[in-house]
C-alpha cells in the first residue's frame, strides 16, 4: 500500500469514527397488548387544542399536531390515540408510526401500532385537550 492509500486509508476510518457516535439512536420499547375499543361508542374522540412541541428521549424534537384524535384502546399506562385524517410518526434510528398514550391529559409515550409495542417519554408532558362529539 503506498503512502498516500495509508492516509487516505487512515482518514477514511477516522472520519468513521466520529460520524458513528452521531447516529440516531434506537427507541426503547417494551412489547405491549392493547385492549382495543370494542364499540363506535367507546371511541371517544378529544380535541388537541395547541400544537404541542415535545422533545423525544433520542433527542429528537417533534411537533404534535392540533386536532381530532381518537381513542383506539389502552394500555396499562393510559388511553392510546390515534390522530384523525393523518398518520403521526415519531423518529430515531427508524421512522415510526406512533399513537398518543395519555394519562390524566399528560402525554406519558407511545404506541407503535406496526411494532406492537409500547415506548415511554422520560418527561410526560401536558396535553390541553378538550371533548370532541
């Protein structure tokens, strides 16, 4: 190898180095069985009245839209919503498509409906949300 494909080589796994710790990191889940809704009338539906900005455990900044969500199920830690005429996503090392979980009007995780699974927010984070028909 000659000199310069050393360097070139050198450089080339230093740069490596350093673009790796910058790599998204993966969500933390735990597998979780949703009771889902049995009726149209157990579907109660709330009103996100502010678009609500929160900062994900990967260090990600995500903005949860205003509007209709509707409840789908529960979990053993809070109702699980899914946004009304629009799919919400959450990101990390992948893209996710992700339902609200809220406890007391406090946004406490996520569900992952392709995952079946369940991820926490280390800072819940108040919701104002109101009743919708």
């Amino acid at each position: 190898m000659s000199p310069s494909s050393r360097v070139k080589a050198i450089l080339a796994a230093l740069a490596l180095c350093v673009a790796l710790p910058g790599c998204a990191p993966m969500i933390q889940t735990t597998p979780a069985n949703i009771e889902t809704v049995q009726s149209s009338a157990d579907a109660r539906a709330v009103w996100l009245k502010d678009t609500t900005r929160i900062k994900l455990d990967t260090g990600y900044t995500r903005l949860v839209p205003a509007g209709k969500w509707t409840a789908v199920g529960r979990l053993s830690q809070g109702t699980v919503y899914r946004p009304v005429g629009t799919v919400f996503t959450i990101a990390a090392r992948q893209v996710h498509e992700a339902y609200l979980v809220v406890h007391e009007r406090t946004l406490v995780g996520f569900y992952l409906p392709g995952e079946s699974s369940y991820t926490p927010l280390n800072n819940a984070v108040p919701l104002s949300l109101g009743e919708t028909e």
